[in-house]
C-alpha cells in the first residue's frame, strides 16, 4: 500500500493532537505502519498547530512535505487556507468553518480574511466545509469539536464503525465517553 499521508492543523487549544492519537490508534489496530510527528508552534498562546499522520505499510519518516497530503483536517479556517499547498492535487480538506482570530487580526494590524471556501475552491481545492462548532455543541460541548471532525474523516475511510469507536474509547477519559461518540456520529452525519 502506498503511503498515506494526513495533516491535523488547527489553533492551540482545540483538540488537535487528541484527535491524531486517536487516528493513529485506529490506523495502528488496522496493522499499519504509523508515524505521527507534532509541531506546536505557538500553540499555548492559541498560534498554529499542525499534526502529521502518515499511514502505510511502511513508513520513515513522520514529515508531509509540500504537494503531499491526501487529506487536510482543519479545525478553523484561516488554518485551512494557510495549509493548502501541502495537498496533493487530488486531496481534500476537511474543515470546520469556524473562525478564531489570530493575534494580527486582534490588535487591528489586519482583517479576517473573507469567503476562504470560494477561494480554495477557486484555486482548485476539494474542500469538504462544515459547522463542526455546532455538531459538537449539538453532542454536548463546544470541546467536541475535534471528534466531530473525525466522524466527517470518517466518510473517507473504509473503517468500520465499531473500529472508530474502539479508537476513540481508547483516547477520551471515560466521563467524556458518550459525549465524543455523539460528536463522531452527528459529525459522520453531517
């Protein structure tokens, strides 16, 4: 099997490292090779997060390089655009379309870009956008976010429900258990 390779971005605080463990965990009791790689950046100050999973049957190195990921999954939208060259030509972006503005927008020193879906789709990005914010408030907590946007993953994959569910009792603590399993569905669902 040829590689695969999967990047998580997001802003520091959203979950994006809980959701590449989770991901590895499935793709690890599918038996196979898995290398996940996390770049923090500014991460507790709510900066850049990015997440690499590559998946195959044998994997070196956990780095995606330019014009290689088959997936983007990003938890807010300016990190999704921001990410985009990394995609392959035929990969896609799966995204929450919700907005948190960096720090330059905060002070004034710029403006939230707009209409960030048309312009990825414009320049020929597959983008796959949906409210995550609102599945997972739906579930039970805006927390949720990440897993919703897993069980939207989900639809890319052959992986079987109860294979997910296994990954994800293996990665929540147990008194968010039936709350992140909700997200995952309405998220599969959306």
């Amino acid at each position: 099997m040829k590689t695969k390779n999967i990047m998580i971005v997001g802003v520091g605080g959203q979950g994006s490292l809980l959701a590449s463990k989770l991901l590895g965990r499935l793709l690890l009791s599918r038996g196979y090779d898995v290398k996940v790689s996390e770049v923090h950046g500014m991460s507790q100050r709510g900066g850049s997060v990015v997440t690499y999973v590559r998946f195959g049957e044998r994997v070196c190195s956990p780095i995606i390089d330019e014009g290689e990921a088959d997936f983007i999954v990003s938890f807010e939208l300016l990190e999704a655009a921001r990410w985009t060259s990394f995609l392959k030509p035929e990969g896609t972006v799966v995204v929450n379309t919700q907005q948190i503005n960096p720090m330059p927008v905060i002070i004034g020193a710029m403006e939230y870009p707009d209409q960030l879906v048309e312009r990825m789709r414009a320049a020929g990005v597959k983008v796959d956008a949906f409210d995550a914010l609102s599945v997972a408030n739906q579930a039970g907590s805006a927390r949720a976010v990440n897993i919703a946007l897993m069980g939207r993953l989900s639809r890319y994959f052959d992986f079987t429900h109860e294979e997910w569910m296994k990954a994800i009792e293996a990665s929540v603590p147990q008194k968010a258990l039936e709350l992140n399993k909700k997200a995952f569905q309405l998220g599969a669902e959306a």
